[in-house]
C-alpha cells in the first residue's frame, strides 16, 4: 500500500521504532478500520487516523486512533498492542492568587500540571497559569472543592464504553480494570461480563507484557470480551477507573479494533455549581475526550502525550 502522508512524523525521544515501522503499524491499524462499517468513509485515507506512541521506550504502546467525533460525546475506533494502565481525573480549577499551585492547592488535592506529564488546558479559554488539581485523598468531596475560595470551574473527566470489534478467534484482547468498575449498574446490567471476568482469570497470564513494564496491570481485574462485548469504564462515586488492555497473544493473527464511546456523566455536570459570571461568557467549555487535561497514567513520567499524526479530529 503506498502512503502519502500530508504532515510530518514527529518520532518522540527516546523511541526505538523506525519511521517505516510506524508507518507500518498505521497501515496495519487503517486497513483493519477500514473493515468496521461504522470508521472511514470511502474518499478517508490513512491522513484521518491520529498516531501517538504512549510510552516511546516500549515500541508495543503505539496506538492508532479514528476520531468520528469529539464534542459533548466523544467516538473513537482505537488499535494498539497495549494501552497502558491510567484513568480520568475530574480536574478543579482555582484561582492562583487564592491557590499558587505547586505545594499551595486545597487540602487532599494535588497540582495536576506537576503530576500529569503534558498537560494542557482543555482549550484556548482556559488560562494556563491557573491552577488545576485533581483530587489525591478519598475522603475529599467534590461538594467540599466547590465551595471552596478560588474555586473557577471543573473539567469532569469522561466515562468510557468499549466494545470489542474484532473475533477472539482472530485476536485476543485482554482489558484490564478497577475492580469498582463492576459496581457501576450499566456493568450490572451485562449478563455477559462474569463469563468474560472468567475468561480473563483463566487466560490473562498468556498474554505477553514487556520487562519494561512488567507490573503494569497488577491489582487491576482482566476481562476478555467476546467480539460485540461491551465493558464500562466508570464509577459509582464519578472517580477514576484505571484500566488498560493487552492484545499481545500469540494466537492473534492480526490486532484487535476497539470502539470507544464517551461522555462526561450528565448527573455530575448538572450537580457542579453555575460558574461565575466573571468567566461565563469567556470560558468555553471542555470536550468529552479532554484527554491532555484529565489522563492520569500509571507511568506518567515514561508518558509522551503529544501526537506523532493528528486526525480528523484533536482526540
């Protein structure tokens, strides 16, 4: 297949993988996409997919993603050997001359942008010199960062429905995921899922994970859904979910395709107080995939977030 890429492929520091191997995997990645009715319209080439490579040093976190859509919900078609363990973090934002940042945040939080390799602001309107924390102690409620002074607004952080796309006759996939995840009634409500828990017990240790990151699912529970399987990535109390997959098997003969439906959960939204007027009218608000805010990962330090390829869409 002849690829004619319309922007430079941005190869982060510290990756082992040649420019022709991340084309490669494109290639791979765009041609099993093409076969999902749902991704690429027949005049979409390659040009639409985004290409990111999470963790550089360990060539099996490269990840294509087709974004079809990304506004108040969020659509994705997702490939990737393996999607290394993180979650979304609700983001509280906070007016630096009441909060500085750094070691000076609200009590039981900490300063996203001194813990989040990468981030950035949801959009333009969102002043980078503010001060965005997350949540570290448990027994913090939202309720209680609402009210507290400073306070601007939060970014909710999304929840997640994957469903896998790909016959398990043809590629493994292991999801690997909070434990909470299994209280949340939208999981309840799939009969489906304790076979699927089964089936990753059962089969979870013959998947390979590379020395680099050896301990990267441990304490999460594995799931393998059957193609057509779905699995929600959420909570109950609207925390985050840490999850991640493996689909390095060697049964697979191809890699699996991965359909990511999100959104910011309604009820949270309409719970956070109306922001205030002083910012109403400028602030405009965050995406359903505010990833580059929201994205905690395991191994954020290791993390490069920044596209090698944009998409369609900012995803």
């Amino acid at each position: 297949m002849k690829v004619e890429l319309k922007q430079d492929l941005r190869i982060p520091p510290g990756s082992t993988m040649s420019r022709q191997q991340y084309i490669d995997f494109l290639i791979k990645a765009y041609n099993l996409m093409k076969e999902i009715p749902s991704y690429l319209a027949p005049e979409e080439d390659i040009n639409c997919l985004e290409l990111a490579h999470l963790i550089p040093s360990v060539p099996e976190t490269v990840l294509a993603i087709y974004v079809g859509i990304n506004d108040a919900v969020c659509n994705k078609g997702l490939v990737s050997p393996l999607l290394p363990r993180h979650g979304h973090n609700n983001v509280f934002v906070f007016d630096p001359q009441i909060y500085s940042g750094g070691e000076n945040v609200p009590a039981g939080t900490a300063d996203a942008q001194k813990i989040l390799a990468g981030f950035s602001p949801p959009n333009e309107t969102w002043d980078r010199n503010w001060t965005y924390v997350m949540i570290q102690d448990p027994s913090r409620s939202f309720e209680s960062l609402w009210a507290e002074k400073g306070y601007i607004d939060m970014i909710p952080a999304k929840f997640e429905d994957f469903t896998m796309l790909t016959n398990s006759s043809k590629s493994k996939l292991c999801i690997f995921i909070d434990a909470k995840a299994f209280e949340h009634p939208v999981n309840k409500s799939r009969g489906y899922l304790k076979a699927a828990g089964v089936r990753g017990q059962k089969h979870a240790s013959e998947f390979h994970v590379p020395d680099a990151i050896s301990d990267e699912f441990d304490g999460l529970v594995p799931v393998m859904l059957n193609r057509g399987e779905k699995l929600y990535v959420a909570t109950t109390d609207f925390g985050p979910c840490a999850h991640g997959w493996n689909n390095i098997h060697e049964d697979n003969s191809e890699l699996a395709v991965v359909n990511e439906n999100s959104a910011v959960p309604l009820n949270l939204v309409t719970a956070k107080p109306p922001l205030h007027p002083k910012y109403a009218k400028s602030l405009i608000p965050a995406k359903g995939s505010a990833d580059m805010t929201t994205d905690w990962f395991y191994r954020g330090h290791l993390v490069s977030r920044l596209p090698l390829l944009t998409g369609l869409f900012k995803g």
